[in-house]
C-alpha cells in the first residue's frame, strides 16, 4: 500500500474542494453575485492548476527523458566513469610494475 505525504493529502483537498464547489455553483445550490468573489474563486483555481500543471509537465518529461535515455544503453556520463575507471586500472598496474622494479 502506497504511504501518502502530507502535500499529496493537501493538493487532493484542495482539489476536491474546487471540483465540489464547481458542482454546487453549476447546480444551482451555490449562487455567487459577488464579482470579487467570482474573481478571487477563478484565480486560486488558476493558480491551483498552473502549479498542478507544471508539477505534471515536470514528471512528464523526466519520464520521457529516462525513457529515451534508457533504451540506448549507456549514458554519456556512464561511458566517461567506465573511461574512468580504465584509466585509473591502467595507472594502478603503471604503479604497480615501477614498485616491483
């Protein structure tokens, strides 16, 4: 079972809060003639989504970004550490055979 974090539960509330006063004020039992709470309504939900919005976008493209990444074997940075570590193998055995002299 998936442990949910505190922000998880809080951006569901919110979330559900918003969806559940859209269905009221669509259905006629929440009726706001206030323009400033209209207002005010509109942009916490824009706000709300945006941030919903790119919060996704962001894991959206870390998923396509490993995704692509992860078909074509090595990434640059695995190939420069194996490189790496050739190297310093070749320079150990260098190291080794002077000792020996």
């Amino acid at each position: 079972m998936a442990k949910l974090s505190l922000s998880g539960v809080i951006w569901s509330v919110v979330i559900t809060i918003l969806v559940a006063f859209e269905i009221l004020q669509f259905s006629g039992i929440i009726r706001l003639s206030s323009i400033a709470a209209n207002f005010y309504i509109f942009m916490f939900s824009l706000v709300t989504i945006s941030i919903l919005a790119v919060i996704g976008a962001i894991f959206l493209g870390i998923t396509i970004a490993h995704r692509l990444l992860e078909s074509k074997g090595f990434t640059p940075f695995e190939i420069e550490m194996l490189s790496m570590k050739e190297q310093i193998s070749e320079i150990k055995n260098a190291i080794d055979e002077l000792n020996r002299k």
